[in-house]
C-alpha cells in the first residue's frame, strides 16, 4: 500500500498558492508582512502605530479565530482592512490571503501587513507569499521564547520586543532574547518598542522607507 | 471513493486514549488537571506557587515545543516533573500522556498538573483525560481573549486572570472578562492571581481541598 504524506501535500499545495501571492505582490510593487505573535503581544497596537505615523498607502488582513475586532482597531486608523475569521484554524494559509487580496486594489498600495492568528507556534509553517516574517514577542511574557518556539523564530527577519514600557515591572533580559534571536537567524532586525507609549518605533520606520 | 474524515478519526483514537487515561487516574484517586494559555501568561509560575504552598502530594507534566525549562522551574519545588517536548507540536496529545503516566507512581498522588504547549487555540480540542481543563488569562494580553478564542473558554472549568498586579499598568477590565467567561460557560470557577506576588491563591487552593 503506497504510504501518502498528507502533512507534506498540504504543505506543497500552500506553497504553490503563496508563490503565486507572492508573483503577484512583486508585480504590483506592495511589500507585504506577516506579523506572527502570542495572543495579547501587541500585533494590531503595532500595526496601529505604524498606519497613523508612517507616510505610505496600506492595507491589512487581520487574521483571528473569532471575531474582527482587531480588523476593526485598524478601520480606526482610516487604513483598509479585511478580516479573515479562521473559524477555530490555528493559522492562516496562502488560500486566504489569495482570495482576500482578490477585494484588495494592490496596485495602489506601498505596504500590506498581514496580522497572523495570535499563535506563536502553527503559523510559523505555512508561507502565505510575505516578503518577511515578523515575529512579535512582548516584555510580560518572559524572555525564554526564543529558545522555546524556534521554529518561528528561524524564520522571522523582524523580531519586536514590545512594551518595553513594562520593564520595570517584569523581569526580562532583553540582551538574552537579542543573543539568543540572532543566534538562529544571524540577519534578523530587532526593534524594542512600546505600541502604546509610541516608543522605539524610528529604526522600525526607517526599515519600511528602505524596503518601499 | 469513500472520503475518510482523517481529523475526525484522529480526534476519535485521541477520544478512546484519553478515556483510558481518565479511568486510570480514577483508580488511583489522582485529580489531574490541564492547563492551557498563551506563552508566558503564567502556567508555571501558578503551577510552581500552588506546588510551594498547598499541601498534597503533586507531579506535573510540563509540554513544550522545544526545551525543558519549565519542567526544571517544577523540579526546583521539589516536585516530579515529567518534560514533553513535542519537537514542533502545537498540542499535547492523550497518547503521550498515557506513556509518560506510565513513569509516574500515580497512586501516591492527589493531584497531578498537565502544562500543555503555550498556545490558546489548539490544545483545546483534545482530551487528555483530565479532570478539569484550566484556562489561563493574563492581564498584559487584553481583556477580549475569551470572546476571541471561545473553543477553549467553553470548555474550561476554571480561568485564571493572571498577573493582576498589573492592572495598574494596562489596560483590562476584568468584570466584562468575567462576564464573558460566564456567559459561554455558567458554572466557571475565575480566580484573579498575580502568581510572582503571591496573591489571590486561597480560594483556588479552597477548591482544590474540597476536590481532592
């Protein structure tokens, strides 16, 4: 009996999807980043901050397993954004954001952020045709992540350490998680933040005027 | 063709494992416990107070991804600790339950702990045998995770609200989080800890006397 790899086909026929969002992206001229993070690190305040403070043309697609509140946090900020209600999935797949960007004028767009489902460990796998991964982490959750959820984080090309602003609070060694992120992926860019105090975001904005 | 519902079979093999495991912590009198919440909201750390100032004979089974950390914070108090690492797992299934209960001398215990992988979507759907699935909120993460991921919070017999000496830095309204944990499960149990201050643990350690 032939033995059939059904994890290995799921993965391939994601895999020829996202290469096709992502000829699509490049012909279009959008940068495209699939935010990946814990539920509660601070994702949509990222994503918040940077459409009110950075000049471009954006959009988004919020992923979330029930609800489109966070869809809704970004429509505030007069950015166009699109929910994708997984339903109880653990992540989203290039299948959702090709029928997603499908409503989405690409062609006017500098930027389109993807907020993955709050999920440090599935959505690491699934390629939805970005052109970077940016893993979120956050200062309360404690600074073992990296070495804990590797998978994510050879992958990520943006690390945020957010709320930074609770680092007086929370023991957290921030040069830990810094050694211990570049250690896997020697290239990655690491930006210390705070979303809601509005702080370190300046490196992370001069990242996206250089890539535009 | 016949089509075969492979999650549905998987689901139900996980089902007929985790009774198994149900009536063998039956037998023995151990009241065993599944904790599930996002990376860093404090499983261990309330796994580690409640193991340092509740009386009883404990062992816990301590998931994860990758590493053994916080099997070695378990150990440190003293007690059995039994490390799965699930080399990229999202979940902790009744399998590997039963063959590590097979390790530990179950009729010496009154409790057992099982810290699933830090993750709030997944670990939801399957049945480990426990007697009670324990929810894991923390503070820092926001206050709308219960109508968020709901396949979780309508399975839980008890949440946790963590890391509450935080409130006065974050933004959290734990009554509407309280609200919404009652509205998907009734008879809920909700205790507010702030587990590295030691505080809010006596009623849970009242429920846990009267259920052993």
């Amino acid at each position: 009996m032939a033995k059939i790899d059904l994890r290995a086909s799921a993965q391939q026929s994601n895999d020829a999807v996202a290469a096709r969002n992502r000829d699509l992206f490049g012909r279009n001229g959008v940068y495209v980043m699939n935010f990946i993070g814990s539920p509660g690190c601070g994702k949509t305040s990222i994503l918040e901050y940077t459409a009110r403070h950075l000049d471009g043309n954006f959009a988004a697609i919020i992923g979330d397993v029930q609800t489109a509140f966070d869809a809704e946090r970004i429509r505030d900020c007069g950015v166009e954004a699109h929910a994708i209600e997984t339903g109880g999935g653990c992540h989203l797949n290039a299948a959702q954001i090709a029928s997603t960007v499908a409503n989405i004028a690409l062609d006017r767009l500098d930027f389109l952020f993807i907020e993955n489902v709050g999920n440090l460990v599935c959505p690491s796998a699934f390629d939805l045709g970005e052109n970077i991964k940016v893993a979120v982490l956050s200062v309360p959750e404690g600074d073992e992540k990296v070495r804990k959820y590797p998978a994510l984080f050879v992958r990520a090309d943006v690390v945020f350490i957010n709320k930074m602003d609770l680092l007086d609070r929370c023991p957290y060694d921030a040069e830990r998680v810094k050694e211990d992120a570049l250690k896997v992926r020697p290239h990655v860019r690491i930006f210390e933040t705070s979303a809601t105090g509005g702080t370190g975001f300046e490196p992370w904005f001069e990242f996206l005027r250089s890539v535009r």
